[in-house]
C-alpha cells in the first residue's frame, strides 16, 4: 500500500490532546497498514508557546512528560507563532483541542481561520469556534477545499455526524433527539438510584467523568452546541445558541427521578430539534421517557442519538467512550477520512 505522510501540528496539550498522541504512538503500525496513512506530529502548543523541533517530535519523550513540564523542554519556545509554523511545513492538519468559549469561539477560531487560510485541513474538539461561526468556517473550508471535520465536538466517540451525513444519505432528517453529554448522564443514573444531586456530581468528579466546575454539562450548554453542530451538519440548517431553549438539571428534584424509575419511566437530558412547516424548534431539558423510547436504555456515561427521517424511519445509535481517549479516538478517525476520501 502507499504511504502518505501527514504533517500534524496540535493546539492544546490537555487530556484530550495528551490522549492523541498517545493513540498515535499506539496505532502507528495500524495506520500504515490499514490506511496507507505515516502521521508525523510536527508541533504542538499551549497557551504560552510550543514545541517545534526540525524533524518532527518524539511522541515517546512527550509521553514521558508532565504537562506542566513541557515549557522545560530544550525545544520549548515561547510565544512560538502559530503562523510561522504552518508557513514552514507541507500543509497537512491542524488538531485543535484548546478549552471551548461559547461566547467568543477564541482562541480556537483564530487558529482554524489562520490555518484554513494557509491551506490545512482542520480537525477539532473544540466547540466554541464553531458554535460562534459554524456557516463562515464551513464556506471557508469549502471556498479553499479543504476539510473541516468535528467528530471530537459533536458527541466524540458516538459516530452522530457519519451516520447523519453518509449512512442517512437520501434521507430527510425531520427530527433529532440525543442524550449527548455522558456527565449529566451519569448525575441522573446515579440519582435514579437514589443519590442525591450532590452526591451523584461527588461520584462523577471522584471518577473523573465530571470536571471541577461542571456547569456547561449540568446547565444544558454542552448538550446545546452539540446539537445544534449535529443539526446544522445533518440537515442544513444554521442554528445559532440563542435559537435553542436551554434547561439544566441542576434543580431536578431527586425524588421526581426516582418516582419515575418506580413506574418504569427514566429522567434524561435530551436535546432535541424538529423541523415543521411552522419552522424550527430546538430545545435541551430534563425530560420523562418510558421503554417506547429508543434511549430509554442509555444509562451511565453512555451517550445515544436519535434521527427520525421521511424514507428510513427511526435511526438510533449509542454508545460511544465518554473520556479523553473516545474524543482523541473521534479526532483519528477524521484525520483517517480525510485521506482515504
């Protein structure tokens, strides 16, 4: 098979970008005889500058580093620009996996425009560039030919985005109904069981499944720019956040829950989006389902989606890892299917 070389160059080194390389470390072998696909990692940045070494990185020797020790590197440069990296390589894929703002998309959406402007692909993680400017971004890439892929941003390692565009190809999505955020899955699992809201959010910080401040997730704003990146890929719309009624599941009592387990029902964060001749609705909040609901059973961290269609009927999908390595696994499957388009 031919080899391809793909030159990578990753924006945060968090867990999500830690796990990536260490897929990339584990699949090298697979890669190349599978895909015909050689991933070099050429450089990799934090907020304070970045490694950018000649002949490529070492994934071994960043592996062996703490976070906090990558600024001591001897190839560690501060406030390496971002630019002149891309300007100096073979144009290849830009991963970023920098923290999300939903308000100002930054500073993810300077490194994508930069990047789509100087002829890479993008990969991302990163929900914020794309809740801000999902249509721009997108003719951009188009504009430029090149790929902009978000399997990391939108449910991870729950392939929402393949099935919606490919395997439903032909078909009209009319409807879309997800659990797509594991943490407040799992919050609301737990509190079937009879734990307390604070309880549950103890055991899922103690497990690693809720960050320290898990607002975004228990608020409803991880699982609304998820669904509307989903919409808005899978049926064409363009979808702001203020389109999208949002409630959390901070202030469901326990007891509604656990009197729902009783008569069979379960509580779970949904999103949902429909499309009628009166418009579009969307929405995300705690919601009563019973066994005639295909997510009735997606419990625990795990994550499911729902699109309701005009020829296919209802098309369910769950599952998925909800950790840094199912994201990172999500971020190698859209460099995988850029090149073996």
């Amino acid at each position: 098979m031919a080899q391809k070389t793909v030159n990578l160059v990753l924006m945060g080194y968090g867990n999500v970008g830690k796990a990536l390389v260490k897929i990339l470390e584990e699949k090298t072998d697979h890669l190349r005889a599978s895909y015909g696909l050689c991933p070099l990692l050429q450089a990799i940045f934090k907020s304070t500058g970045g490694l950018f070494p000649c002949a490529g990185l070492k994934m071994q020797d960043i592996l062996e580093a703490r976070s906090a020790d990558l600024p001591l590197h001897p190839l560690w440069k501060l406030n390496l620009s971002l630019e002149s990296v891309l300007r100096e390589l073979e144009p290849g894929v830009l991963v970023e996996c920098t923290p999300s703002n939903l308000k100002t998309g930054e500073p993810g959406l300077t490194h994508i425009r930069l990047a789509l402007e100087s002829g890479w692909h993008i990969v991302t993680a990163n929900k914020g560039p794309l809740a801000v400017d999902f249509s721009g971004l997108r003719e951009k890439a188009s504009r430029n030919r090149l790929a902009l892929k978000f399997s990391g941003a939108a449910a991870a390692a729950l392939p929402a985005l393949d099935v919606g565009l490919y395997s439903l190809a032909g078909a009209e999505v009319l409807a879309i109904e997800g659990i797509l955020n594991g943490t407040t899955n799992f919050i609301l699992t737990e509190m079937g069981k009879g734990r307390s809201y604070s309880e549950a959010v103890q055991k899922a910080r103690a497990r690693g499944i809720a960050e320290p401040d898990p607002a975004s997730d228990v608020e409803g704003w991880d699982t609304a720019v998820k669904l509307l990146l989903i919409a808005n890929a899978v049926m064409g719309l363009e979808l702001q956040l203020a389109d999208i009624s949002v409630e959390g599941i901070v202030d469901l009592p326990a007891e509604l829950i656990q009197r729902a387990g009783r008569e069979g029902k379960s509580f779970k964060l949904l999103g949902r989006i429909r499309r009628e001749q009166s418009g579009t609705t969307a929405s995300v909040a705690p919601s009563i389902i019973d066994h005639s609901h295909p997510l009735f059973g997606v419990d625990g961290t795990a994550k499911g989606i729902t699109y309701f269609t005009d020829t296919m009927g209802a098309v369910t999908i769950t599952g998925g890892k909800s950790d840094p390595r199912g994201a990172a696994a999500a971020l190698l499957k859209d460099i995988i299917n850029i090149y073996r388009s």
